[in-house]
C-alpha cells in the first residue's frame, strides 16, 4: 500500500512538472515564413515601404492605426489602383469581378493583422472594402518580380 502511494505521488508529480514545462514549449502557431511587406492602415489611407518584391512567399504585416476597424483584400490585376470595377452599390469594389488571392476581413483599431500568401509575378492591388475606404484613397500596389 505504501509503494502504492508512492507510486501515485510521483506519477502526479510527473505530470504537474509536464504540465509545467508544456506552456514554455508552445509558444502558439509557428510564424509564416516569407518576405515581410509591411503595410500601416490609417482612415482613408494604406502606407507601405515596400512596393516591391520578388516571387515567393510573402507576409503582410498590417498595422491598424487607424480608429477604426478595417479590412485588407489583395487581389492579382492589371488595372490601376484606383481604377478597380464598384459593385452595385458604388461604394465598395466588386471583388467578384477580380482575381483575389487572399484577405483579413478585420484588422481591429491598434492591432496587427497577419497574412501569409503565396504570390506569383505580376502586379497585385491591395485594398480596404468597407464602404466608401477605397474610394476614400485606402489602395496600394505591389509589384512581385520573378525569383533570382
């Protein structure tokens, strides 16, 4: 009975030290790997120092500084910026009409949206579509040059 207990105490012990030492040892999700693009959400306009980069994987780093919360679509097209088609509404971009790749529906007020792509040579516009930010000025362009 007495090496019974003892057996019952150390198994404990084992697993409170696991379960100790389990924290430390995830950390979370794994960081998507790739060329970081940074891009600073502000109301009615998209900053990024980087207009360019070459094939690969790429990760947006979105900054909100914005008030508000805003949302970021990239999409693959040659247009203009800020020639993309609107939608029925006349406020927001009809994405239907266009080759999206990739988006964060919210990037809440003072916060860090994170999106990993994989992204192919050719010109990509990148966006808010809330109603009325891209007519508001909140587009950008990033040429993705082929590798080497």
């Amino acid at each position: 009975m007495y090496q019974d207990r003892q057996h019952r105490i150390r198994l404990c012990l084992a697993i409170g030290f696991f379960g100790l030492l389990m924290p430390a040892a995830c950390t979370g999700a794994p960081q998507p790997k790739g060329e970081v693009v940074d891009v600073t959400l502000r109301d009615f306009h998209i900053n990024t120092a980087t207009p360019s980069v070459t094939s690969g994987d790429v990760v947006f780093e979105i900054h909100n500084e914005a008030p508000a919360t805003h949302e970021f679509v990239v999409v693959r097209t040659d247009l203009p910026a800020d020639g993309l088609p609107l939608g029925p509404d006349g406020l927001s971009v009809n994405e239907d009409w266009l080759n999206g790749v990739g988006e964060l529906n919210e990037v809440d007020a003072g916060t860090l949206g994170t999106l990993p792509l994989h992204l192919t040579p050719g010109r990509y516009v990148f966006f808010c579509n809330l109603d009325g930010h891209y007519l508001g000025g909140m587009h950008a362009v990033l040429e993705v040059s082929p590798d080497g």
